[in-house]
C-alpha cells in the first residue's frame, strides 16, 4: 500500500487522495487528520478517497497527516502513516 504525498482537490485523477494498491488488498481504515488532530476523514472503501473538504467545507491548503491498515487476501497487515500535503 502507499498514499501519494500531495493532491490537488477538485476534478481531474488528482481530486481525491486515495491508498494505492497493489494486487488485493481489503482496507481496515483510512485516517487523515489535520494539524490539530482533528479527524477530517475516515474511510473502509479502498475506492473511495478524500476530497479536501470537512463538514462541506474546503479545508486549507496544508499539511495533513494520515494512518492506514489494510489486510492482504493471506491475512498479512499493512500499516502506514505520513504526511499529505494539501494544495489549492
């Protein structure tokens, strides 16, 4: 598994940041938070991605940290945190 360290939000294939994958992979979750720890998105659906925004609202341009744990089809775990950095 591996999270890109940058995205643009809005249209385009860089308008949600989401896990990227290779082979099978079933995704337990998906956490960013914002500087002050806030939780601004959480997700199970390795499809789905988050769009920058919180609440309806666009969040600044930034840096956003994130968690992910996923599981492989043989039961081995993933785990992966870092930085996303936001920009508008």
């Amino acid at each position: 598994i591996d999270v890109p360290n940058a995205f643009t939000p809005g249209g385009g294939a860089d308008g949600e940041i989401k896990v990227i994958h290779l082979g099978n992979a079933t995704l337990k979750s998906f956490i960013i938070y914002n500087r002050w720890g806030q939780k601004v998105f959480e997700g199970t659906d390795i499809a789905t991605g988050w769009d920058g925004n919180f609440n309806g609202k666009p969040q600044p341009m930034g840096v956003y940290v994130y968690s992910v744990e996923a599981v492989s089809p043989t039961g081995r775990r993933f785990t992966k945190q870092g930085n996303i950095t936001l920009i508008r």
